[in-house]
C-alpha cells in the first residue's frame, strides 16, 4: 500500500542523499498545517523503508516578494521546532528566500576571482 503524501499544492524532490519539498499555498493557517501533515507522512515513509532523517539537516525556508514579509510559523519534528533559513544551496545553486541571484553571485565571486588568478611564483 502507497501513502500519497503530496497534494496540488506540494511535490517532493528526492535524489541519493537529500530530500527536498516545495509547498506553495497564500493562506498562511492551511500553509502550516499542510507542511507538518505532508513532514509527519515523510517521516512515516523513511522510517517505513528504514532509512534515517538527520535532524540536523531539516530546516524550512519561506520565499517572500518585495511585497510580502515572513511568517512566523511553528513546523515541528516531535517535540523539536523546524528552524527557518533564508538560503541553501539546491543542485550547486545557493538560493536565497527572495529567489535572488544575489546570494549565489557573492558565493561563487571569490571561487572565480581565485580561479583566474595566475600561480603565485
């Protein structure tokens, strides 16, 4: 038996070693309770197939435009509150919570300055 664990408004991106699950929904309440529903059947599932969640590794990042602000949500794994992030990095691209480029330029900037730089003599 399969557990649906996403809805219209949430789609899971799952590769070898990182788990990534993007939901989308204006109204605030319903947003928050659909994010701990679908985590709580993502939880259900590795531990189904007996593989383990680092919870060092769960965080929530919250996009926001120009016009909107973040929210102050309370995403929980047990007992533990779900820390929210402004940026991570995603497939080598740093994305930051506004979808700016900014954040992943100033990371690569000093990578490519030094790459072109001549070997020191």
């Amino acid at each position: 038996m399969t557990t649906q664990i996403t809805n219209e408004n949430s789609k899971i991106a799952s590769f070898p070693d990182d788990t990534r699950t993007i939901i989308s929904n204006p109204n605030s309440t319903y947003f928050e309770n659909c994010v701990n529903k679908i985590f709580q059947h993502v939880k259900k599932w590795y531990s189904a197939n007996l593989l383990p969640l680092n919870m060092d590794k769960k965080y929530c990042m919250q996009f926001v435009t120009k016009n909107s602000s973040l929210n102050d949500f309370n995403i929980t794994y047990g007992n533990k509150k779900i820390a929210n992030i402004c940026n991570t990095n995603f497939l080598g691209l740093t994305l930051d919570n506004t979808i700016s480029l900014k954040t992943h330029i100033d990371t690569i900037i000093p990578k490519l300055t030094s790459a072109s730089l001549p070997p020191e003599q």
